[in-house]
C-alpha cells in the first residue's frame, strides 16, 4: 500500500510542478474533509512553488469557521475564492484538484469542472456510475476514512514536516475527525497514523475540537426541527420548517 501513495503522491507532484496555478474545489456546501483536503494541496503546491487557490462559495459552506481561521495567516490571506471567479481565471495550464467527492453533479461548481482540462481527483467515496471520468489523476480509495487521510498520506511523501503549517495540520485532522466522528466509526490503522502524523506537525486536538462544536445558534435551530419531527413508518423522522 505505501508504494501505491508513493506514486500518487510523485503523480501529483509532477502534476503540480508543471501547471501554472492550481485550483482546489470539493463538493458543494464544503465541509471541512473538503477544505483541509485543499490545505494538503496548498501545502504541497507551496513546496513545489505552484500558486494554488481554494475555490468555494463563502456563503454555503458548513467550514466557515475554519475558512476564518485560515484566513488569518498570511499565507491564506487571499487563497480562496469563488467558484465564479476560478471559471473566469481559468485557463489550459490551470490544474483543478477536486477533492472529496468523485461525482461531477456534486463539485462546487460544474461550469469550472468542465473548463479545466488537466484534473486531479482525491476521493474516499465509491466511486458513483457517473464519476468524473477524465481526470488525469484519480487517487480513489473507499476504504479511507476520509480525503484528509488520503491527502495526509500523500503530504508525507512530498513535504517534510517543518513545511506543512499548523492551521493546515488542524484543518486536515479536523477533517478526519469530523468524517470518523472523533474516531468512532470507520477508523482503521492508517487513520490514526495519519492523525499522529499531524499532530507531530503542530495539530493541536483541543483547537480542533473547537472547530468541531456546534455553536448555540446551530443547536437551538436543530432543537425546533426536532421538536417539529413526525414519526413515519416507526424509524423514519419527517420535519419541516416552520
């Protein structure tokens, strides 16, 4: 299994090095699987001195608080942006790295997809019947935990870990922590390996925790959709807005 990352992990480097700017974009309403994916990719496209930008829509994401907190470090001061605003920057050295997600009606933005056409794909999923089926580069691994897993495992063959900063080490293991629900469920060997990994790199677990937390705004308004629930056929609950 090591030597199949390795050559993942060359793949994109190579991939990396020879395009003039990359962009990095998950499914839609990203979440933070997604958005610590695209730090891995920052981080890599950084060593490799690839300008490299994280596309989504600042308005429909459930990463928001991790965007805010990447967005001050210099480093990320002015790494994201709209997905209408990659379509307009697009161009044929550009490489798109979708990630998290392997279905082409899911990513961020469709338009963008389709105008790239060097892509890359980094996906824990199983893979759907209509997967995006011209990627250059397809790292599919459905026994992963996560597209953080997949991503730290590619980080440690292609950087060293003074190179990998603290906010993109918190982002990818909040990533893995938020797919295993704080490593409860579809954890195995390498998904805390990989976690291990991160916190040797700065991770710090009680600042990612907070990230994880759901703040009272977010639990007073699933306490209403659980007070509005019906029970339908006995284990199937219906609620609608009111």
């Amino acid at each position: 299994l090591g030597d199949v990352y390795k050559r993942q992990a060359n793949a994109l480097g190579e991939l990396i090095s020879d395009a003039g700017q990359i962009f990095v974009m998950g499914h839609a309403h990203a979440d933070m699987d997604v958005v610590g994916a695209a730090a891995g990719i920052c981080c890599i496209a950084r060593k490799l001195g690839t300008p490299c930008r994280i596309v989504m829509d600042a308005n429909k994401t459930a990463a928001g608080q991790l965007r805010d907190r990447m967005l001050r470090v210099p480093e990320y001061g002015k790494a994201f942006l709209s997905p209408q605003e990659a379509y307009l920057h697009a161009d044929s050295r550009t490489l798109l790295v979708v990630v998290d997600t392997n279905r082409p009606d899911q990513v961020e933005n469709r338009n963008l997809l389709e105008a790239c056409t060097r892509v890359a794909v980094i996906d824990h999923h199983r893979r759907a019947a209509n997967y995006i089926s011209n990627a250059t580069m397809s790292f599919h691994e459905p026994y992963a935990s996560s597209a953080c897993e997949l991503m730290t495992e590619l980080l440690e063959e292609q950087v060293e870990q003074p190179d990998i900063l603290r906010v993109e080490a918190e982002a990818m293991l909040s990533g893995i922590m938020l797919d295993t629900k704080d490593f409860t469920v579809r954890t195995g060997e390498r998904t805390f390996e990989a976690a291990a990994f991160l916190r040797r790199a700065g991770a710090d677990t009680s600042e990612v925790k907070k990230l994880l937390q759901t703040d009272m705004e977010h639990t007073v308004a699933r306490y209403k959709i659980l007070q509005t629930a019906s029970i339908y056929r006995a284990d199937i609950a219906i609620a609608a807005p009111t």
